[in-house]
C-alpha cells in the first residue's frame, strides 16, 4: 500500500465519487480509477460497490478509510507542531466556530491577531454543526456547547447572554412591548428549526406563553446575522446574542426584565495541540478581546 494510492483512496471515500476526488486532487477521473484499481488488485479486496449514483465503501473499504483518516489525521497535527518554528507562532491555525459568531465577531477582529502573529494564517471554517476536531477537519474549535468528545481540551471563554431587540422605527409603527405576553401582537423574527447554533435559539417563541403552544414568526432564517439584518430592517422584534448586539448600538432593548437562556463559550482543542504556540496565542488573542465586550 504506498501513500500516494492510499490518499487518493481516502479522497474516494470522503466524496462518494472518483470525479470529485479527481477535482480535489487535481487529477483526471481516469487517473482516480486507474489508482482505485491498482490499490484494489494489490489488496486483492473490492474497495468500493460501483453504481449509478455513485460509490460506496465496501466492509474492507470502510475497515481500511478508518484507519486511513486516522492517520492522516496524526500526520496532520505532526506537520503543524513541526512547521511551527520554536521561537515563535507560525503556520496555518485552522479555526471553527457557527456562522453567526465567526461572521459578526471573529472575522472583524483577525486583522489586529494577523497583524500581531504576522508568521500565522488562519483558515476560518464558519458551520452551525460541529465539525470533528479529532479527526482534524478544525484545529481550534469556538463552541455554544461544552464539547462531548472526553480527548478535547475546553476553556470557558464567556458566558452569552440573549437581547431582545427592534428597530426604533418597528416600535414607532407597533408600539413597545412591556410584558413578555404582549409578543402575542407583534411580529417576531426566530432563527428556525434548521441545524440551529445553540438549541434555546428560538427561546423567544414561547416567553410569557405555555410550554408547548410557540407564537409563529413573520420570518424563520438560519443565520444569526440575517436576523439581526431583519430586525434592524424594521421587520419586527427578535433576540440576539451579546456579540450582535454590541456590534448594532442603533437597536432598541426591549423587555430588557424579560432574562433568555445563557449559553456558555467554549475554546476547545485536541490534547496534542496543548504545547501548540498557535493555539496559545490565539486563545490568549480571544479572551483579551472578549473581555472588552463585558
């Protein structure tokens, strides 16, 4: 089994087909089956089950990818611990966090860490769902959820809180609500049921109301940001995290009494990365700023 066989084998199985493998690869489908076939001969096992919408992973294939991406996985953190250079933070920092966080409060505040880590660059993965830090689809992990992997290591970074929120001229049009069951009369802008950041997202349908009975909203979308956008366009009353909010000074607080579910901020990171200087700094880097937000 020689390496170069092995990762075009893993980039098969992690696309579901030799055309996309080839487009990752930078290779030819021809090419991507010719190795496929070559790997499968010498193992002398079928790798994958061929057919029309594509392929899937046979019980060796599965057997052999798992161990695969376990290596490439180790090697991967080997190269960033030894490209990194023992004076100073160098190298790719690859960081996860949800769309909302990563696109209002992170992204606007890397240039003051790049500026100050110039050896550094980072690769900033937005997804609501957690991408697998073990398995190094992420190096750095900024979580609305203690992790469930036990091999992670977690620092509590903050604690958010929920605002509820319109626009001045909402309220001049529909008046300011001044008790949690007065959102029965307005219109309310909620995230949705789509792979939501934190599972209270949507905390605000039920406020004041029995368990079980939530108001309809004038508009679900999957994107902290978006509703921010809603709001702020005049649609109708939403909440939002701390990190919106102090980035949105010409929004009106509204229910301010009226207290959401807190969620709680995790800085996670797999155990071999403990001694990594990328990883201290850019921790050190998030706590210093998020301080200034409290």
């Amino acid at each position: 089994m020689d390496w170069d066989k092995l990762r075009v084998f893993h980039a098969v199985a992690e696309a579901g087909s030799f055309t996309h493998a080839g487009d990752t690869l930078s290779l030819s489908q021809s090419a991507v089956s010719r190795q496929i076939s070559a790997l499968e001969d010498a193992l002398q096992v079928p790798l994958f089950h061929r057919h029309a919408r594509g392929l899937i992973l046979t019980e060796q294939g599965e057997a052999l990818n798992r161990t695969v991406r376990e290596v490439f996985a180790k090697l991967a953190i080997t190269e960033a611990l030894l490209t990194e250079s023992k004076e100073k933070p160098a190298g790719r920092l690859k960081v996860t966090t949800t769309v909302g966080f990563g696109s209002a409060w992170l992204a606007p505040r890397l240039t003051a860490f790049l500026d100050a880590y110039p050896d550094v660059t980072v690769s900033l993965l937005l997804d609501d769902t957690e991408l697998d830090l073990a398995m190094r689809e992420a190096d750095v992990a900024i979580r609305m959820r203690p992790p469930k992997q036990p091999d992670l290591v977690q620092r509590h970074l903050m604690t958010q809180q929920w605002h509820v929120c319109a626009s001045p001229d909402y309220l001049k049009k529909h008046g300011v609500p001044q008790r949690a069951e007065d959102l029965d009369a307005h219109r309310l802008v909620l995230f949705g049921s789509h792979h939501p950041p934190v599972q209270e997202v949507n905390w605000l349908a039920e406020a004041g109301r029995r368990p079980g009975s939530p108001r309809r909203a004038v508009l679900e979308v999957n994107s902290i940001h978006a509703v921010l956008l809603a709001i702020r366009s005049g649609m109708g009353i939403g909440a939002l995290p701390d990190y919106a909010v102090a980035e949105n000074p010409d929004l009106v607080h509204v229910l301010t009494e009226l207290k959401g579910p807190k969620v709680d901020v995790f800085f996670v990171y797999p155990e071999e990365l403990r001694n990594s200087k990328r990883v201290a700094v850019f921790r050190d880097f998030l706590l210093a700023r998020l301080a200034e937000m409290h």
